[in-house]
C-alpha cells in the first residue's frame, strides 16, 4: 500500500546582489499602458521606462593611484537613466533589474 507524502515548501531564499566597482543594480519603475491623452499602448509599442530606484552599489571606480573614487548615487535614490544603457534584464527574487554603470546615470530625482 502507497502512501501519499507532502512535498514540504522551500523557504524562499532572498539574494543579495552586489555589484562591482562603479556598476549599480537599479529596478525599473513600472511602464505606462496609457498615454496622457488616453491611448491604450500595446505591449510592443511601449518603450522601456528610463526611471528607477537603485537597489544596492558597488564600491566605486578604481583610481590609478589604488583608490576608489566614491559613487554619487546610494541605494534607495530614484535615478534617470538613459535609454540603452545597461545590461539586458534580470530576475532576483521575482524582481527584474537591471545592472548599469555610474556613468549611464543622468540625474538622481530629489523630494
């Protein structure tokens, strides 16, 4: 006679991501389905938002002298960035993300 067993779940495990030198891993902000005059925008139509928050920083751009310049943005600013810079995208924890360098940052949004 058979008997019938529970697959137990696996904990979800939660994964830190640490980017390299002066490479940010950012989250996109979510992208806009209607335009500001009402106009519904099929999925292929829509372009990639180029906001978004940054999640964690590396330690910075290495100095020829052996130091490492500090970056300007920290996790948690909201950042413009522009519109084919980075890597293609990634999921972390059901989250998709991008990898960028400093560099491809424009702005940092202020309250």
């Amino acid at each position: 006679m058979a008997t019938a067993t529970k697959k137990k779940k696996k904990a979800a495990k939660t994964s830190r991501l640490q980017p390299l030198g002066d490479r940010l891993v950012v989250k996109r902000d979510e992208q806009e389905e209607v335009t500001a005059g009402g106009i519904v925008l099929p999925g292929a139509a829509q372009t990639a938002p180029t906001r978004g928050i940054v999640v964690s920083v590396g330690d910075g751009r290495m100095l020829p002298d052996g130091t490492r310049a500090p970056l300007q943005v920290a996790a948690g600013d909201h950042i413009i960035f522009s519109n084919y810079a980075g890597s293609d995208s990634f999921k972390i924890n059901e989250e998709e993300m991008i990898l960028l360098r400093e560099d491809d940052v424009l702005a940092v949004l202020q309250d």
